[in-house]
C-alpha cells in the first residue's frame, strides 16, 4: 500500500508570485508565477508552483491574489542609534564647506559623539525606533546597527545595549556591529595611538565579554584611521574571534579595501576610491561590496564606485542605507534600491539583490536569510506590485502589506 504524506505547514502562502532571488532558479528574480510558500516552526518548508503543492494541512492559509513575495529586506550598514541631529551642518554644506573641513573644525562625527554621550538609553532607544518605523514598513526584517558615537566604554555599551534592546521590542532581527574606531574622540585628539590602544585593549575586550557585538568595524580614511592602527584593531578583533567590516576608501584611495580582504572581512563599504588590486582582493577572499548611494548623493560626491569592475570579478553587492546623522539621514530602503540604479546603475533586479542575497552575506547570514529556499527562515515581505522592478521604481514610498519574521506576522 502506498502511504501519501500530508504536509503540515502553520502558515501557507498561495496564489502568490514569488521573486525568490534564489540564483539557482533560471529566471529573472529567481522567479516562480502562480506559486505557494509554506512555513513550518519559523522557517520555510515547501516552495513551488501551486499546481505542484502535495496534500497539506494548514493551520492558516494566506490567498495572495497573485501578489508578489520577496525575502524580507537586508539592511546591512546602519548608524542607527545616535544623539541629536545635524541640520546645520547640512546647512554649512550647502553654503559651500565640506564635509572634512567640518569634520576638522570639531563638527562631523564629533559633534554626534557629544550628542550622543549626553543623551540617556531611553531617548536613544525611542529615536532609533521611530527611525525603524519606516524601515520595517518598507519591508525590512534585518537590520545591522553599528555603534561608533560613543568612543569610550561606556557609551560604546550603552549604544550596544540600545540596538539589542530593539531587536527585543520592535520586530526586527538585529546584527551589532562595535565602531569603536571611528574617529578620535576630543580627549585623545593628540593622541591617536593611545586610543587605538583603549580600543584594543580595553572596548573589544569587554564588549565580547558582555556578548554585545557581532562583529568589528573601523573607519579607514585619511579624516579616520590609518590602515596600520585598522590592522591592530582587526587583529584584536581575530583574537577574540569576531568577524570583521570596514568604511574604507570612501573619500580616498587608502588600501583599506585590501586590508579587509586579507582579514577576509564580511564587507568591505562605501568603496569610491577602490583600485582593481582591490577588487581583486576582495574577489579572491569573498568579501562583500556594500555600496552606499544615499551617502554618495548626500554628500554631492562625484566618483562612483567601479560597478563594472565588480561585475567583471564576480565581487557581490549589497545595498544599504548607512542611516546616520551626518552623511546619510535616509531611513528608506526603496528609496537606496531607486539610488542605486538612477546613480550607481544597478539594474533593478541587482539592487533587489542588493537588498536581500547580498545584504545577508554581508552579514554573515547568507545560509539563514536573503532567499526564499527551504530550510531558511521564514523572513518575507508581500507587496501588491505588477512585478518586482517597482520597488527600484518608485521613489521611497512604497509599503508591503504583509511582512513576516521567523514565521511571525506583521501586517
């Protein structure tokens, strides 16, 4: 006698169009017409043609009217909790001064570092999810925060402990990243070595001591660190078995990019001043280009990262919006995903992926998130679109109508 399996899904999704950005799917988006999606303990569980789907037993079945489904979005580079604002630094730009004469004038990142030392957990806490808000509308389910406006211990942590604090609140999965090396705080202005010392020996230390950080970044900029201080602060970081990041070559050609690539770095981002040696690097290492146009167009900047080059060595490109006070203050996904084709030229199905494939891989996450495959968890938006394009389309004001994370539903 032959014995049927009757699948048991606790939520199936049919009647949906699935752009799956699964590359081993032949066709644009990784794409399935007509199909169904089934999630079982948070993660999915059967993924097909409706007309293919086996017997089943649901608890709930979701008709998606031939709606579109995409992995939930990815964004993978943000300075999401910060103090204050900088409205009039902007201000200054506009009349003409740069953002590094700011920045060595005590403004730039200084300026928010104060802001943010004085600022209590709590204020940090409901500013950084009223700026969420937006981003989980439009369909976000993980986002990276890094921290980086406190440049000491204490603040470091209570930025950490900020970011951790909403992944627990606010419905959304949360990748910390420790900034410590982001620019010199004005007690150590003098002394850039001494605090690269404090960084090394004393933040990193303790921060994975108390299980804050899922990674290490550095600012590798000639307004930042030196590629030798970035390559002590990789090193403690390899020491306590942390992956590492880095802002590099984003306002000049530092070598920054090849220094990621050596300590095979998750990512490597911004990446303007970028050489081919460094592409190649990357290439060779497998580490991801986070391209950030918001930053790019914000600043008014005129060299473009060499997407060409990245294409012709296979380096895969995330999208993310660097939300920040300073250089970037976008809180809009799609908004990145119309940037990145109207000024970078992605096509929209490269920025798509951008936003969920690549995004995951940047953080580590490629095998759990960024696809919409079996066995992953069951992060998804549900967008009522003609076809996936729109979302590189329309400028920035886009809602999905269903989102979902770990198997729980959000609409």
């Amino acid at each position: 006698m032959i014995m049927i399996m009757t699948l048991q899904f606790d939520t199936l999704f049919k009647n949906a169009n699935l752009a799956t950005m699964d590359p081993a799917i032949d066709a644009p988006y990784g794409a399935i017409k007509k199909g169904a999606l089934g999630v079982t303990d948070g993660r999915i569980s059967w993924i097909g043609k409706i007309d293919d789907l086996p017997e089943y037993k649901a608890k709930d079945v979701r008709d998606c009217g031939g709606h579109w489904m995409t992995p939930g979005l990815v964004d993978c580079h943000t300075h999401l909790v910060f103090g204050g604002n900088r409205a009039r630094e902007f201000e200054q730009r506009m009349q003409g001064v740069s953002y590094e004469q700011i920045a060595k004038a005590g403004g730039g990142i200084v300026s928010t570092v104060k802001a943010t030392r004085e600022t209590d957990a709590s204020v940090l806490l409901v500013s950084a999810s009223l700026r969420l808000i937006d981003m989980t509308a439009q369909g976000v389910t993980t986002v990276e925060i890094k921290s980086g406006y406190g440049l000491d211990l204490e603040t470091e942590i209570k930025m950490l402990e900020v970011a951790k604090t909403l992944e627990e609140e606010e419905n959304i999965r949360v990748k910390t990243t420790f900034l410590g090396a982001h620019a010199l705080p004005p007690e150590y202005k003098n002394d850039p070595d001494s605090y690269v010392d404090l960084v090394c020996e004393v933040m990193i230390p303790r921060i994975t001591e108390l299980n804050l950080a899922d990674a290490v970044d550095g600012f590798c900029e000639n307004i930042g660190f030196s590629t030798l201080q970035i390559r002590r602060v990789f090193e403690a970081a390899k020491k306590h078995n942390l992956p590492v990041k880095l802002h590099a070559e984003q306002l000049s050609k530092q070598g920054g990019a090849k220094l990621a690539a050596e300590f095979a770095a998750l990512s490597a981002d911004h990446l303007e001043y970028i050489d081919e040696e460094g592409v190649q690097a990357m290439a060779k290492t497998g580490t991801i280009a986070v391209l950030l146009p918001g930053a790019f167009y914000f600043l008014k900047e005129t060299q473009k990262p060499p997407i060409d080059l990245f294409r012709k060595y296979g380096v895969p490109m995330a999208l993310a919006t660097d939300c920040n006070p300073g250089s970037s203050p976008i809180t809009s996904p799609l908004l990145i995903l119309n940037m990145a084709c109207t000024l970078f030229g992605f096509t929209p199905e490269e920025a798509l992926a951008g936003m969920t494939r690549e995004g995951a891989k940047a953080l580590g996450l490629g095998a759990e998130i960024g696809t919409l495959k079996v066995g992953k968890s069951a992060d998804l938006a549900i967008w009522d679109f003609e076809h996936p394009s729109e979302l590189s389309y329309w400028l920035g004001n886009y809602s999905c109508s269903i989102r979902m994370l770990k198997g729980k539903m959000y609409e």
